[in-house]
C-alpha cells in the first residue's frame, strides 16, 4: 500500500496537468474548493512539509552553508528578477504581471524534492533548500515583491509579510513540533502525506484556473509563455550559477531543481489574500504549478538516463 501511495504522488504532474485542463472545460467540478478551503489545503501541505524536517535537520545547515546559501541565493536572485524581467518584456497586464512576480519571488517548493530524487540529484541537500527558503521567504518575498511588483499596483508589505507567517512558519513550525513530541502520529500518516499533499495542490490549482477558465482561455499565450520562460529560465540559470561556484555536478542539478520549482500553492494562497482586487493575481501561480512540474520531471528523466548510461 505504502508503494502504491508513492508512485501515485510521483506521478503528481499528471495529476496537476489533468486537474487544471479539466477545469478550463468544466470549471464547476472545482470551483466548490474556494474561500478558506484553500487556505487550509495550503496550511496542510506546509504541515505536510513539516512532519519530515527533524531538528537534526536544522543542524545539518552547518555541515554544508555554502551549497545552502548558493542555492537560497540563487532562489532569491534569479527567479524574481526573472520573473520581473518576464512581465516587462511580454507587457502582462497588471494583475497578470503581479501575479507572475510573485509566484517568483516564492521559496522553493517540496515536489523539488521528488524530482531531486528521481533525477538522482542530492536529497538531502533538496530539502535543506527548501527548509531554508521557506523560512527565509518570511522576509524575502514580502520586500521582493513590494520592490519588483510596487510598479502595477500598491503592495502592502505588512499584510503580505503576516499572510506569509500565517500559511508558511505556524504550519510548518507545527509539523516540526509533531515531528518531535508525536513521532507515532508521523510514523503513521508520513507514508500518505506526499499524496495528500499532492492532491491538494491539484485541487488548489484546478480552483482558481476553473474560477477564471475564459480569461485563462483568452490569455493563453502570453501566460502560458510567461510562466514557460520563467521555469526554464530558473531551471537553466539556477544550473549555470551553481556551476560558476564550482560546486558537484549532484549539487547543480539539485540547485537547478530548487531554483526552476517553486511553491505555487503558497504564491496563488498569498495571491487571493494580498491582491483581492486583482481576480487574475492567482492564476500564474495555478499555472505554474502545471508547468514547473512537468519540466523538472523531464529535466529529472534525462538526468537519470544520462547517470545510467554512464554507469553502464
């Protein structure tokens, strides 16, 4: 059961790509899961995130601060810049273009450590990026995205620095306490936790893109080219800064994974509570998680047939 529960979250672009292309079609099979039910499928994803960091895992930072600090750098460095350049280049409207540089200013998201894993990259060192760009992202996307984004609209940094604490830091922070004081609970709910985690996303996606299925439709080419660049970019320049520190070739790809992977559930969560005025803030975020997912799984594929090939 435990393996069958696995292969279905690895297969969570599938599930993410089916969902959000069924609700441009059929939007009122996801549009019931709205309001405060996204919030919460976001806050059981972060908890989710939580239950698997350990405080031996804060420690191990310090046995390895300079791969950490490249690729939160690298997170916090390329992808908002990207993303800001990416809206100027194409002209996004407003609410699109804010979108887009929010979702870029997003810390890393936990699927980087599933296709870390299948592209044979360093998983360990996966999750230690995510841990800390998630904690570092408390401060980090609030001032980036009120720098980046504070030229299409009025951005309240105080606002989206709490709704970041809200759904990022307490649930997180309570997984790690369970983790801890309840190992018998995590033991039992952590083989189906990446699933679950998995289908929220799914559901969160498939809500705010079925939410605005006929804008999506509308603006299809330039989001979708928007949010396409923005990945590849990631994936492409998160290698190349790594390897300007000459750091492993394991460490590149793992970095390349961090920086391309972002966690588009919290930046389309933050995206409804920051920006409500601006219906189509959330909807980079919802396609991003579609598009960041089935290239680092492409990405990941390869690497992993390439490893094979040169062990043979």
């Amino acid at each position: 059961m435990i393996q069958l529960f696995n292969r279905l979250a690895n297969l969570f672009p599938l599930w993410v790509l089916t969902c959000s292309g069924l609700a441009l079609f059929y939007p009122q099979w996801f549009t019931w899961f709205s309001g405060r039910m996204i919030v919460w499928g976001l806050a059981v994803i972060m908890i989710a995130m939580g239950i698997t960091l350990s405080i031996d895992d804060f420690r191990r930072v310090a046995r390895m601060p300079r791969q950490v600090m490249i690729g939160v750098a690298a997170q916090f460095i390329i992808m908002p810049f990207l993303g800001w350049g990416i809206a100027r280049g194409l002209a996004l409207e407003p609410a699109l273009a804010v979108g887009l540089i929010l979702v870029a200013c997003c810390p890393g998201g936990t699927a980087s450590n599933v296709v870390s894993y299948i592209a044979r990259a360093d998983v360990a060192l996966s999750v230690l990026m995510t841990m800390c760009s998630t904690f570092a992202a408390v401060v980090m996307t609030p001032l980036l995205t009120k720098w980046l984004a504070g030229a299409y609209v009025p951005v309240d940094t105080w606002s989206l620095f709490i709704n970041t604490v809200q759904v990022v830091i307490v649930p997180v922070m309570l997984g790690v306490l369970l983790n801890r004081y309840a190992p018998r609970v995590v033991t039992f709910v952590l083989p189906v936790a990446p699933l679950v985690s998995v289908i929220f996303i799914a559901l969160i996606c498939a809500s705010i893109i079925g939410a605005n299925a006929r804008t999506v439709l509308d603006s299809a080419l330039p989001l979708f080219t928007a949010v396409a660049l923005l990945h590849i970019g990631g994936f492409g320049l998160g290698y190349l800064m790594a390897r300007i520190f000459n750091l492993s070739e394991l460490s590149c790809r793992t970095v390349s994974i961090e920086v391309g992977m972002q966690n588009s559930g919290l930046g389309a969560v933050l995206a409804r509570s920051t920006f409500p005025q601006l219906a189509l803030a959330p909807v980079p975020s919802a396609i991003s998680a579609s598009f960041h997912s089935i290239i680092g799984s492409i990405l990941a594929a390869w690497w992993r047939l390439h490893a094979a090939r040169r062990n043979s």
